[in-house]
C-alpha cells in the first residue's frame, strides 16, 4: 500500500451577465417619510446575499448606512423586471441598475436639502451617517430625516428613483462566431494538493489555495462565503457528484443525498483564499460576478494533481476511486 | 380520514391537536401547529434539515409520525431564543457568516444543540461528527463547523 | 480570506462607507430563528396536493391514457392531461427567440425521457394524490432510445426530438456554433507538437437542499399568486402566461428567498402546471419536488464532451487550438443551447492564441433534459482546458505554471470571439498562487502585468 | 386510504395485526416511514409496540441480548458493548443513530445493514415469539418473514477479537462502499484458531467469507500469512452496483479492505 502525493495547477477566467439574450435588470429606490429608503427589485435571493448586498449598493450611492436601506424583492406586483439570479449577472447588473435609481433619488434629495439649507445642491455632500452638509463647512448641515420630511409634508418632493441597466442583445456573426456574449471577466487560479491510496484509487484533497481576482470585494465577508462555499464544490465536482455514475448508461443515478455523493464534513481540504480585485470598468464599485467562477478552478487542479501523484490521467468527471483503480491497473499491465 | 389526537411540549408550551393518523412530526409541525422552522429537505432521512430534539435526543421529524411523541417534549430552533436574546449558537452562527441560503440552518443548529448539552467542549471531530447528517450545498461547511467551536468556547466561559 | 490590496492598488478607490465593509446580513437572524419564510412556509385552508404521473420508460408513444379510476379515488379532486394545457408545447428561451418550441408540459402522445410527467393528480392529501396516481393507467408502445451522444448524432439514430427533426439544435450558423480565428491549419502545420485529447463528464445536480416547488393561491378576482423558489420571476411568469394563456395581469409572483439555487430553479416547470391546477379547482394548490424528483427530474448539469487538439512550441506558445464541444441537452432544449453556445465564445480559455477553431454542438438524447448549473457552458469546458494545459507543459518539458505565463490574455489582446481582452488579471492570479502554493516560476514571469503599456 | 398506525402494548396483539395485507411493522422508522413519504401506497396500516422490553439491553455471563428496539445510539454509549460501539457509530449520523434500531438494520437492504453485518459475524440468534432462529438463515429469508423479531442474541467479543471496517466515500457519515466485520480468535503466540468474517455490500443482504475464514484458520496475523484469505475473500460474492460503487469495484478493494482490517 503506498500514499501517494500529488499537486496541481489550473487557471480560469469567467464570464458576467447573458448578454446573448440582452441582459436587463431594473430597480426603483424611494424614500420613506423619515429617510429611509426602499429598493424595490424583482431579483432573487438563492442566498448569496443579494439583498443585502444591494442594500449596500444603494446605502453607498445615496449616503446613508445600509441599515436605513430596505430591500423589497422580489414581488412581480411591485419589483421592476429583473432577467434574473443566474449567470454571475445578479451583483452586476442588479447592482448598476440600484446604483443608477439610488443616484436620482440622492439628486432629488440634495435638492430638497439646498432648499431648507438655502444653498446650492451641487455644493452639498452626504457624510455617511445619515446627515446632509455643505462641502468644507459642516456645522452647516441637516439630517436626512428632517430633508425626507420637509420633501413629503412641505415641498412636495418625490425622493425617488428609476435605474434600468441593460447589456443589448449580441448576436453572433455566423461564420467567424464574433459576439459579446458577457461583459466583465472574474480570473482564479487554484493550487491543489492531494494524496491517493494506490490500491484503493481514493483520493483526500490535502489542500487547496484558491487566488480569486473578483472586481471588487463589495462585502468581503458575504464574498469569502460565496468563494469558500464554492471551492467546496468545486472539489465535490471533481472527484463526486453525478446523477449518473455510469454515464451514458442510465441506470443506478441516487436519488438521495447518501447516493448522490458530496464531500461530507470529515473530507474537507484545508482552504486558502485569496482575493484580488481589479474593478471592472462597468461593474458596481468594480465588481464582478464571484458566484460561479469560484467552483470551476479546482476540478482541473485536482485532476492535475491526481496526474502528479499517481501518473494516471483521467480525463472524465468526476474522478472516481474506481476510474483512478482501473487506470493504475491498465498502467501496470500495460 | 380518520384523526387521532396528539399531545406535547413544543419548546415549552403545551400542543394538542387532531391530525391524520400517519401524518410526520415535520408535517404536523409544520401544518398543523405552525412551526414552520424545521425544514422539509428530502423526506427520506438524508438531509437532516428537519432535526429536532425529542426528550432530549437527536431525531428526525420527517420519519417520526407524530403520534408516537404523546407527552414528549419537543425543542425546535423556532423556540431557542429566549426572551428575544439568541442562544450562544445563534449569535455564532450570525458572527461566523455561517448562513447562506439558510434552509439547513435550523437543522444544523439542533444538530449542535444536542451536541454541546452532552459536551460542552468538543473536539473539532466531535462537531464534525455531530453535524454528519446535516446537509449544507451552500458554505463548504467550515464555517458551520467554526460557528459551533465558537459558540462552545462562548458557553464554557459564561459557566466559567 | 486574505484580501491582497497591493494588487491593482493604483485603479482602485478605497474609503468608501458601505462597499468594502463586512455588514453583518440582514437575513441571517431570520436563518438562524428558523423565521426566515421558504415558499413552502406558506400553508392555505384546503390546499390540495399535486402529484405528477411519470414516464417509466425513455422512449415510447403513448396509445392510451386511462384516468377514469384515479378521478374516482377518494380525495382526489382534478387530473389533469396534456388535454388540459391551453398551449402544451413550450419552450423556455423562446422569450429571447431561441426556439422552435420543443417541450410538453404534460406528455401528449410520446414520451422521451424516463421521469416525463404524464398525468398531474390533484388531492386533498397528498396520500391520496399518491394513490390516485397509482391508478393512472397509461399504456405505452416501447420506442427504441439513445443515451450517447455520439450515437445520437449518427444517420440513422432513434429521433428524440419531432419539433427539431434531428437529434442537435440547428443555429443560424448550422448544425453547431462556430468560432473561426486565424488560420487552424496553418497553425498546426507550424507547430512543433500536436496533442489532441477527449474529456468527458457526467450530468450534475444542483442538489440545493430545498427542492423546487411552488404554492399556488387564488386571490379571489381571477388572479393567482404564485409562491416559488423560481431564480427568474419574470421569466417564469411570462412563461407561464404563455402556456396558460392567461394574461401577466393575472399572475402574481411571490419569491426572493430560496433554499439553494446554482442554476437549478431556472426552468420553468412546477409554476404553469399548479397555477393551472387553482385555476381549474378554485383552490390553493402545492406541488413540491419530492428529493427523487429533485435528483433525477429537475435538469442537472449537461454531460459535455470537449475535444481539443492543440498546436504548441517548443518555446513553450500555443499556436493553434481546435475545439469541439458537444453538450447533452436531454431529450429537451430548456437553456442548454445558451450554454453550448456561450461555451464556444469561452475557448479557447484565458489564453491568447491567434489560430482557432471552435465547433459547440447541442444534442438530443433520451435523458432528463439539462439545464443551467453554476459555470453554464464554462465549468466542465475549463476542466477539459486546464488539463489539456498541463498535459501540453508536461509534453514540452515545461513547469505547467510557467507554460500558463507564457500564454496567458493581457489587456488588448483580442480574444478568438473577437472583443479585445479588459480588465484581465490571469497572470496576477498566478503570480499570487505561485507565492501561495510555494510553487516558484522565473522572476520574469513574476515581472509580468496584465497591463500593456498603452492598452 | 390514508396511513394508519396501530399501536400495541404487546408483541403478541402486534403478530396478530400484522397479519393483514398492506400491514408493516414500524421499528426506528428509517424505512418504513421513508418508503411512505416516497410515495409506497402499498402500505396502508402500520403496526408498532410499546412494550419497553423491546429496548432492554441485557449482559450477563458473556452474553448480549439485545431487544429489537434498541438503538444504534444506545449500543454506541452501553459501556459493557464497547467492542460493538464501532459498528453500531458506523450507521447514519447522530439523528439516524437515535432512531435505527437493531431489528430494523436486519432488514435494510445493501447498502445500508451495516449492524447485521456485525451481528452475522457475531453468529447471532434472531428471537421471535415462534423461537430462535440462527441469523444466517433468518437473513437468507427475511424477505417473506412476517413475524416481529424481539431480540437479537449472541456471545459478547473481547474487545481484541472482534473487528470492524467500513468503507465509504463520504466522511464521517456516507454509506457503505463495503463493510466487513470479523470475530477472531487466536491462540498465545497470535495464531488463528477460530475465524468468522461477514460482508457487506457483497450481496444484496450480508453474507459470509466463508473461504476466507478457512484459509485463515492456523494463520499468523503477517502479511504473507494472510495472502491466501485474502485471495479467497472474494469466493462466492456477488457486490453489488450502485450509486456508490461497481460491482468490480466492490470486488477490487474487498481483499485490500480486508487485509488493512487485518493488519491493522
């Protein structure tokens, strides 16, 4: 019986948005009587954090903090069209979309504030704790609450906003295949390490250190979720899960989650991320879409370091003991 | 259809309803008596989203019919929270960003439950022992495992 | 986590209130109260329970449908048939024109894959639905079936799919869609080594840990809410619209808060049929994926073929890439022609190289239509290009890292689709990982920039 | 029809309700409960007992009777059961463990009935209210057994000499690859003098290595010694195929298994 240790390497990028379909989202901010403020989207929330991250988006854009930032979604009777949560698309185009009804609604607001402030909006700007103040001079200031109330009950002022983003549809030429089907691009790279039983093909992931460029890490604790999470199921797609074992043969797929198989929490690989961001031109705050990329770049590092430790490639998900035991077993006599 | 009355403590109250011979604790729970925070997930015993503690054990409502738990006392995530104050594993879960999607959250934090009543510090294995029938697709599960860790040391120096 | 602000330091703005902060969420302590409301939380008076009538078999005509003894079984209070669907035969992408429509929502005449619904019983209890539809009598005539893609694309294979005629989907640039940049030929006849190698995969499930499924309610004037854990709410209410033939104005959808999606609650399959199902009771109805159904009924992963011959230098440059890629949609299209196709734009990877050639077919064959899945189109083809990747460094003699510098897109570089290279940080990724993973390259792979001067 | 369950005080009342069609007994209810939430109408009325005796644990004199109710949890924590601990935490996870019982883990078809693969090395008697039956006959006809097993009984290991090994791809909890128990017995000086191996997963129920045990008999526990078992191990089995693993995988590894198992 020999253990044997491996490591691999593999580089990825990863695409944001369907622009092959157009790519719209819309959203609608408006504030309450008291200065709070409501995004009223139709995007969902598969748990990544799109509520949340949109309400920072908005806080950011209209200057107020995130908790005075309220987001509705997703109800078809109230929330504006949004394509939809898939597609790395949900951050970046959702995102841009509050962004741009977030700003008309702070335009309107700082309006109303130069009013009651008897200054010009241009000269004014949002400290970040709920106050409106006049640049350089900030003893001469007033609290959003009291410019949402003179707004409703005085000046009859909507602070309100429209955002709609959309990526025009791009059609492939036919010959040449030239098209724009994404926009921004999120880049990894993944080193992986892993030892496997010589005589049983099974393979333990030892370590793997994930390097994630994502645009911009808008809360960097929801993105190391998304990346860890991610890394996991990478690892899971690599030497796991199929709803058919023996592919094209239909028979024997599982039909629970004892027969369909994932890493449990005794199988885990020691984790490393790192996060570099490159803001991307037309994303929120530069971000891009992490929610997809981050689950591609280890299959291939392990896969490469199965090849290192053993010297047996195979070339077809997911990498079974058993696959691994038949190709050591046709290397010896062959 | 034929009824049958079923009786118990759900997180501290007293419960008595009809139901239809058969019917799951999960679904009694759920339909009947409105507590909603155990999860329906698989149906089958695999996924561990419908865990609740039963006179102190571990069990799983979707395979328990409700009425063999007359007179148990029966413990949900919905009633762990006691006076508006999370317990020590709740507030470990929000500060470990332990939740994504949130639907095996329940389940995973009756999982733990059970395990630091009967050892308040556990080992790393013990926690992944102790969550190995709890399903997670969203966090790789390393954060539900530090979530628990941190919420042991939290209790074991409130005793301190 | 690690954040390695030294990066990009000189086009990033920090010092901004909200962005870049770690705000704790605002739906944890829903999660953790168990509060949180799933579309299944919601219970209606007198919801009835709908349960789907499946195909045994992978191919076969259907001569006859008998539902007489399961309408007459206790608390059984609608079945429903293809009869029933206003407008039976859909297609999801056919809102962004991707057709022709090719899918039934309850199986009218044929089936084509193991799993097809058939028959939807509606009960009081979900028992007696389970039941009644064990009564369902369907009698089938055995159609020969193929699973192998390969086989599906031969003369002379069972045909899986009448609306398309032959067993892929035909894009306006034919059998496949294509990608041609410089001279493939040409790049190969220069290359010092050629490697062609096949990788292969398996369908994948989502697996999120609550299935999908919706609860359908009347509001009591001819509208219907729908609560569903759908990833895209306009998609499945347009496309509801048009299988019911109803208009949008009256369909409310209810969402936002969804146990686990990775690409798997985009189809457009429990809404239209339980909408129709309130609409012809009057009553509140459920129809929630059992975990089976979860597993081998909602579309997983496409299985993917990627064939890739590659021409390479000793100097350690790709000079040629060939690729075709072949995805399996199942015996239906749902988004897998999206994702062939946004798999041929991906190759040949972040690589600059200037002859390539990419071929991406969408086939059909007797299996659970596939759909959608995290990495659409990317995931299995960047498994294909990484170890082809280590395959060719290993072949020239080279350190797999360094041979990944060497190729690696830059800003300005223009990509086999033709959009020039923005943004790129492939080669800062690796030098990280290189530091990281203790895994030196030269110091002039460490020198390099994804800028170029003047890009 | 919906599921009705009917509860009784004794096993005797329960026998008797058993006896009608579409009627199963309800043990931990890992199986009968999961198969009606599948959809199984074919059962309509389940039959359960009360009576506590069902759950007693009993060692006395060496040997273990074990009621049909009791728990994997409860074998795991009984301090006189230690050498069976391994076998009865090699099912499910903490949740399962409380509610899979003894009596049920008879009947779970492979992969799951990784206790009977235990309790078949163990030689185990299956008690009804008819008698006593030896288990491998029980195993080899508990498909069209009706009568309700009270109790399992058989001679407590040494903690030395019995031996336990499942194999599974997911940690800790996943289902078996295979599994293997082993009761041996060894003279002073380490040679094998008795031998009982059972198997899981090699089958579609457990079943024995009988050709393995022979060739092991006057073995020391080296690895030359034990090769020919190891070679043997695989007489006679039929793995099965499933989700988790081939048949020919089943098969490769079994020998390896089994030899870790030994020498470990």
């Amino acid at each position: 019986m020999a253990i044997r240790r491996g490591r691999g390497v593999a580089a990825i990028n990863y695409p944001t948005g369907m622009n092959l379909g157009g790519d719209p989202t819309q959203a609608l901010v408006h504030s309450t009587p008291t200065g709070n403020f409501m995004v009223t989207l139709s995007s969902v929330d598969l748990g990544q954090g799109m509520k949340q991250i949109m309400a920072q988006i908005c806080a950011e854009t209209i200057g107020v903090p995130t908790d005075r930032v309220v987001v509705d979604t997703a109800d078809t009777d109230t929330g504006p069209h949004c394509m939809g949560t898939f597609a790395s698309r949900g951050t970046h185009r959702a995102g841009n979309a509050v962004i741009q009804a977030a700003k008309e609604a702070r335009q309107v607001m700082l309006e109303v504030a130069a009013e009651e402030l008897e200054v010009n909006a241009s000269d004014l700007e949002t400290d970040g704790q709920g106050n409106i103040q006049v640049k350089g001079a900030p003893q001469k200031s007033i609290s959003i609450f009291d410019v949402a109330l003179s707004a409703h009950f005085k000046r009859g002022r909507s602070i309100s906003g429209r955002g709609m983003f959309l990526i025009p549809r791009s059609y492939p030429e036919k010959e040449t295949g030239a098209m724009k089907p994404s926009t921004c691009y999120a880049h990894a790279c993944t080193v992986a390490e892993v030892e496997v039983d010589d005589e049983t093909g099974e393979v333990t992931v030892l370590t793997v250190k994930n390097v994630f460029e994502i645009g911009r890490a808008l809360n960097p604790k929801m993105v190391e979720q998304q990346l860890v999470g991610g890394s996991w199921m990478g690892i899971s797609h690599a030497l796991y899960e199929t709803t058919e074992p023996y592919y094209p043969n239909r028979d024997h797929g599982g039909t629970d989650f004892n027969q369909y198989l994932m890493p449990g929490p005794g199988d885990l690989a020691q984790t490393e991320i790192i996060v570099l961001e490159r803001p991307s031109a037309d994303g929120p705050f530069g971000a891009k879409g992490p929610g997809e990329m981050c689950a591609n770049p280890q299959i291939p590092a392990v896969a490469n370091a199965v090849f290192d430790a053993v010297g047996v490639r195979i070339d077809t998900l997911p990498i079974t003991p058993e696959r691994i035991l038949r190709a050591l077993k046709a290397q010896t006599t062959g | 259809m034929a009824k049958v009355p079923v009786q118990f403590t759900l997180n501290g109250a007293e419960k008595a309803e009809f139901i239809e011979s058969g019917t799951t604790l999960l679904n009694a729970l759920r339909d009947k008596i409105g507590d909603t925070s155990p999860k329906g997930g698989c149906h089958q015993g695999t996924c561990g989203a419908c865990s609740v503690i039963i006179d102190g054990e571990l069990r799983l409502s979707c395979l328990t019919l409700a009425e063999t738990c007359n007179g148990a006392d029966i413990k949900t995530t919905a009633g762990l929270a006691e006076g508006g104050v999370l317990h020590p594993l709740q507030r470990a879960f929000l500060d470990a960003f332990a939740t994504q999607c949130g639907f095996c959250t329940p389940g995973m934090i009756m999982a733990a439950k059970v395990l630091l009543d009967r050892t308040p510090n556990p080992s790393r294995e013990d926690v992944v022992e102790a969550l190995s029938g709890n399903i997670c697709r969203c966090t790789g599960y390393e954060p539900i495992i530090q979530a628990v860790l941190v919420a042991a040391r939290a209790n074991s120096q409130n005793a301190a | 986590m690690e954040l390695r602000k030294d990066y990009f330091a000189d086009v990033r703005k920090d010092g901004l209130h909200e962005i870049g902060q770690p705000r704790p969420r605002l739906d944890s302590p829903g999660h953790v109260t168990g509060k949180t409301a799933y579309f299944a939380d919601r219970n209606f008076p007198g919801m009835l329970h709908l349960k789907m009538v499946r195909s045994p078999h992978h191919h076969a005509r259907i001569r006859s449908i008998d539902t007489s003894e399961a309408e007459k079984h206790p608390g059984v209070v609608r079945v429903l048939t293809a009869r029933d669907v206003p407008h039976n035969v859909y297609t999801i992408l056919i809102l962004i024109q991707i057709g022709p429509e090719d899918e039934t929502v309850l199986a009218d005449g044929k089936v084509r894959w193991k799993g097809e619904a058939v028959v939807a019983v509606l009960g009081e209890t979900e028992r007696a639905a389970q039941e009644a539809a064990a009564k369902v009598k369907v009698d089938y005539e055995v159609l020969p079936a193929v699973f192998d893609m390969e086989e599906a694309l031969k003369p002379g294979a069972p045909l899986v799919n009448e609306y398309h005629g032959q067993n892929y989907y035909l894009y306006d640039s034919g059998e496949c869609r294509k990608v041609r940049f410089g001279d493939v030929e040409a790049g190969f006849a220069q290359a010092d080594h050629i490697l062609e190698q096949s990788y292969q995969s398996s369908p994948i499930e989502h697996a999120p840990t609550e299935t999908t499924g919706c609860v359908v309610a009347p509001e009591g004037n001819d509208r219907f809410t729908c609560y569903t854990n759908t990833q895209a709410m306009f998609f499945t209410l347009d496309n509801a619209s048009i299988i019911l033939q109803m208009p949008g104005s009256k369909l409310h959808f209810v969402g936002g808060t969804v146990g686990g999606g990775f690409g798997g609650k985009v189809d457009v399959i429990v809404e239209p049929i339980a909408i129709l199902g309130a609409k012809l009771t009057g009553r509140p109805v459920s129809f929630v994926y059992s975990r089976e159904e979860e597993m081998q009924i909602s579309s997983p992963r496409a299985a993917e073929k990627v064939v890739i011959k590659d021409g390479v230098m000793r100097d350690g440059r790709i000079v040629a890439r060939k690729v075709t890629g072949y995805t399996d949609a199942g015996a239906y299209s749902r988004h897998s022609p999206y994702g062939a196709q946004k798999g041929a734009a991906h190759y040949p990877g972040p690589y600059t190289i200037p002859n390539v050639w990419i071929d991406t077919y969408c086939v059909y064959t007797n299996r659970t239509p596939s759909s959608a899945m995290r990495g659409f189109g990317v995931t299995i083809g960047d498994f294909a290009l990484e170890v082809q990747m280590d395959k060719l460094a290993r072949l020239i003699g080279m350190d797999p890292l360094e041979f990944r510098f060497i190729n690696a897109y830059r800003d300005g570089d223009m990509k086999a689709h033709r959009q020039p290279t923005e943004g790129a940080a492939l080669i800062e990724c690796m030098q990280e990982a290189s530091r990281a993973a203790n895994w030196p390259v030269a110091e002039k792979y460490m020198a390099m920039s994804s800028y170029r001067k003047g890009a | 029809m919906s599921l009705a369950l009917q509860t009784f005080s004794s096993v005797k009342d329960a026998n008797a309700a058993l006896q009608a069609a579409g009627t199963r007994y309800l043990g931990g209810g890992t199986l009968v409960v999961r198969a009606a939430n599948e959809g199984d109408v074919s059962t309509s009325s389940l039959v359960r007992v009360t009576d506590p005796g069902l759950s007693r644990i009993a060692v006395a004199d060496g040997d273990v009777r074990l009621g049909a109710s009791v728990t994997m949890a409860a074998i795991a924590r009984h301090p006189e059961l230690a050498a069976l601990a391994p076998a009865a935490r090699a099912v499910g996870g903490p949740a399962i463990r409380n509610m899979a019982t003894v009596g049920g883990n008879l009947f779970a078809p492979a992969p799951y009935g990784d206790f009977a693969v235990a309790l078949l090395a163990l030689d185990a008697t299956i008690v009804t209210e008819d008698g006593e039956t030896p288990i491998e006959a029980f195993l080899a006809s508990r498909d069209t057994s009706r009568a309700i097993i009270t109790a399992v009984g058989f001679a407590l290991p040494k903690v030395e000499s019995f031996r336990f090994l499942k194999v599974s791809r997911v940690k800790p909890k996943g289902v078996s690859v295979l599994s293997i128990a082993v009761v041996l017995e060894r003279t002073a000086d380490g040679t094998v003098s008795s031998a009982r191996i059972a198997l899981g997963c090699m089958a579609d129920r457990p079943i024995r290595a009988i050709a393995a045990e022979k060739a092991l008999l006057g073995c020391k526990l080296a690895p030359g010694e034990i090769a020919p078992a190891l070679a043997a191990a695989g007489e006679g089995v039929a793995p099965i195929t499933d989700p988790i693993a081939s048949a020919w995988y089943r098969a490769e590894v079994l020998p390896v298994h089994l030899g870790r198992l030994l020498l470990g």
